[in-house]
C-alpha cells in the first residue's frame, strides 16, 4: 500500500513543508519525479518496485503538495533541497531512480554529494544543443497566472495534450512529431491537476532544470555507479549518442519499451541496495490516515481539526460507487476521528439540489469541462444555489472570493469533489443518532 506524508524542513528561507508518498519494505530507494509532475506519477511504479525497496517518492518543492524553495532557485538549490530531505528523514546514503528532469536533479545532487547515493538509474538523460536551447527560449515556460474567465484553462489542456504530439509542445512542425501522440481525456487530466497545483511555480522548477548545466563526470572522476536509459518514443533517447565518455561505473543505452527501461533500471538498482530504514518522522498538523471499513479502504487527508471525505480534496475515493446513505461515510469519520484521538469537524452540505448542484464534470475530448468547472466556481460566489442566478438568490459581493487565486482554488476543489453528489444526498438522509465522526 501506497502511503503519504508531510515533513517540515527547516532552511535558508525558513520552514518548507514536503509532502512524499511511500511504500514497501526493506532498503530505502528515492524516487525523483519529472517536471511539471509529482510523486504520485510513480505510483504504479511505487507498488511494483515495492516488494523491493521502501520506495520514497517526494513532490518536488512547488509541485503537487510540497511548498516551493524561496527566491529564484537553480539547479543547485533543488538538489540541496533533495539530500535535505534525505536529512529530515534520517536516510544517510541510498540509491535514487528519476525520469527525465528527476534524472537531472539526482546528477547534480550526485556531483554536490556524492557520498549520499549508492546508484542512481536514470530514465532519459538531456543534452542539448545550442540551437536546441535557442528553440526552447522562454516560449517552453510561459507565464502561468489565473484569469478571471478561466482563459489559462484553454491554453493548459492544449499545451499538455500536443507535449504528446510534438517536442517541444509549441514546434507544430513534421520534425518535431512525436511517435507516442494520444488524445486521452484521462491522461491529459492528471498532468492538468499537476499543473494547476503547481500553478506558475512550475516555471521555477522546471526552469531550474532546463537551464542546468549538462556537464557528465569527467571519465577519471571517481563516482557511484549510474545507469540512463530511454526507450523508443522518448523524445531524449537520441540524447544518449551524445553522453560522450562517462567516469567508470556509468552506462547508457536504448531500450525498446517504457517496460524494458523500468526492467533494466529495478535490476540496477538491486545491485546497489543500503541498510533497511526505521520508522520515518512526520508532521503532526496534517497528514493521511489509512482507513478500512466496511465499504471504504483508502487514505484520508486531514489537517487540524478538518478532513476531506473520501471522493473530495486530496482523500482517496470509493472503489465503487459513492454510497449515497450516511453510515458509510460515518463509519470512515469515526474510524479517523478514533486514529487521531480527537474530534474532527464536518462540513455541511451546501443549499440546493444535488442533481443541478454536481454536473457531470468528467474529463472530456477538448477539456470543456474545466472552463464549465470555473463557472460553477464563479457562480457560486455570487449565487445560493450557484444555478439559480437571479435577485431572489443573489448573495453580497465578496471581491476576496472573486480574485482569480481565490478562483482557482475553488476550482480545484470542485475538480477534486468526485463525489460531491453522493455525499450531498447522504447528509441529507443523515438521522439523529447516526455516527458523524464527532
């Protein structure tokens, strides 16, 4: 099972709080996502490798839920912030897997420290060109700010749906095509939820990585052993005829599959295992408890005295169907209202129909459903129910809630409410007595 945690760092620019996923058992094995990305892209990754190692995947900081380094950071900085991780953690030394911009991380964290990693496997190595770098210019991070209409929604499920058509997402040229082109709502939709939690902070960390210096090891420079791989359809594999002579112990080569890479990498890395960890630290103002109940098995999120039901924020959902009567969801507040040995608070159901209140906001082919998602956010700002947008339900205006962050954020909660519906209809068919977590 996949679990996750909150850690506090202390640093430069103060206290940063770093959200990492984590599973299996025996030596510890870090995990170093790609840029715009988060820990949770390893999650199946996570769950295989996990009969192996204990697989720690950390968001990097100003993406998914890990806060973001302060100032302009470089390179440098996010390798720092990886082995001070590895610090608050308690993990002395230990082998490292990333993914492309992960991968670049892990070697400059790996020239800074180099007695902290046993091997790292790399997917994807970056070397580019001059003229390549000329192509990428600022085009590649453009600005990322909410607008007050949801315009950045266009522009975003865009972007993320041709980065599968061409190298780089802008080049719209034949030489640029890629051979791993898809259209899938789902798969565009996880990297969008990145995105938006990300928000411009991504330029900082995926900036960082693309203006790294691409400097291999010297051959007589005495190093861990690494491992690049790419498969056929990653846009770097031509990228290893240019490694040029690596320090001894490094090897790079093509491989025809995303599966024969992962083989090659997990087979790497059990040669170059450490010391199994103990029990991991972690914050104590918010974190995920793992409930099992009758009808629910998953991770719930909370934070003070606050949880997110299962199907909402960043709780796990049903495996179903999400019950429409109360005492499913019941028995899952009590069960983290018991783990954490206090009371949690409940919020209430908003006024309205369930039926008009949560349309189907489903991924869809042209992304439609995010811009219909921020109206509903924009409406519900103004009106009691959101759908009844006439005087008899108008509500004061808040300019505070109607500033496009303010937006955002409820835009993201709304995208996350999976199972609004479901749980709207179960407070309403809540009888006295029943369990409430409290």
């Amino acid at each position: 099972m996949i679990t996750r945690h909150y850690i506090d760092i202390d640093g430069p620019g103060g206290k940063r709080r770093v959200h990492y996923r984590r599973c299996g058992l025996g030596p510890p094995l870090l995990m170093a996502h790609q840029s715009p990305r988060s820990s949770k892209e390893y999650e199946a990754l996570m769950l295989a490798w996990g009969a192996h190692f204990t697989c720690i995947a950390p968001d990097t900081p100003g993406f998914g839920q890990s806060e973001p380094l302060p100032g302009t950071p470089d390179i440098d900085d996010f390798a720092d912030a990886l082995t001070a991780f590895m610090d608050a953690l308690g993990i002395a030394r230990c082998p490292a897997y990333g993914f492309h911009s992960g991968g670049i991380i892990l070697v400059t964290a790996l020239k800074r420290h180099t007695q902290r990693f046993s091997a790292l496997a790399i997917g994807g190595y970056a070397i580019w060109t001059p003229e390549e770098m000329a192509i990428f210019g600022d085009a590649y991070l453009p600005t990322f700010l909410p607008q007050p209409y949801g315009e950045h929604l266009t522009w975003l499920w865009n972007r993320v749906l041709e980065q599968s058509w061409f190298f780089p997402w802008f080049d719209v040229r034949d030489e640029a095509r890629l051979s791993v082109a898809h259209d899938d709502p789902a798969r565009v939709h996880a990297v969008v939820m990145e995105m938006l939690d990300a928000g411009d902070a991504y330029r900082a960390g995926y900036g960082a990585v693309l203006r790294a210096p691409r400097d291999i090891p010297s051959p007589d420079t005495l190093t861990p052993p690494v491992l690049i791989t790419a498969y056929d359809g990653d846009p770097l594999q031509a990228h290893i005829d240019r490694l040029g002579e690596m320090p001894k112990g490094w090897a790079a080569r093509k491989v025809a599959t995303p599966a024969a890479h992962q083989e090659a990498s997990l087979a790497f890395l059990q040669e170059h295992p450490v010391s199994a960890v103990a029990t991991l630290p972690e914050a104590d103002d918010a974190g995920f408890v793992p409930v099992t109940t009758d009808a629910f098995t998953g991770l719930i999120h909370w934070q003070g005295e606050c949880v997110d039901p299962p199907g909402h924020g960043l709780s796990d959902d049903w495996a179903g169907a999400a019950p429409v009567q109360w005492r499913p969801w019941g028995d899952v507040f009590d069960a983290v209202a018991m783990v954490l040995g206090k009371p949690i608070k409940i919020a209430p159901a908003p006024r309205g129909d369930p039926g008009q209140l949560y349309p189907d906001l489903t991924p869809d082919r042209f992304g439609a459903y995010l811009i219909r998602a921020w109206g509903i956010s924009r409406a519900r700002t103004l009106f009691s129910p959101w759908y009844d947008a006439n005087a008899a339900h108008a509500l004061p205006v808040d300019p505070a809630r109607l500033t496009p962050v303010a937006l955002a954020n409820d835009h993201r909660n709304i995208l996350r409410a999976r199972a609004a519906r479901a749980y709207h209809i179960a407070r309403q068919s809540r009888t006295e007595g029943e369990s409430h977590g409290n």
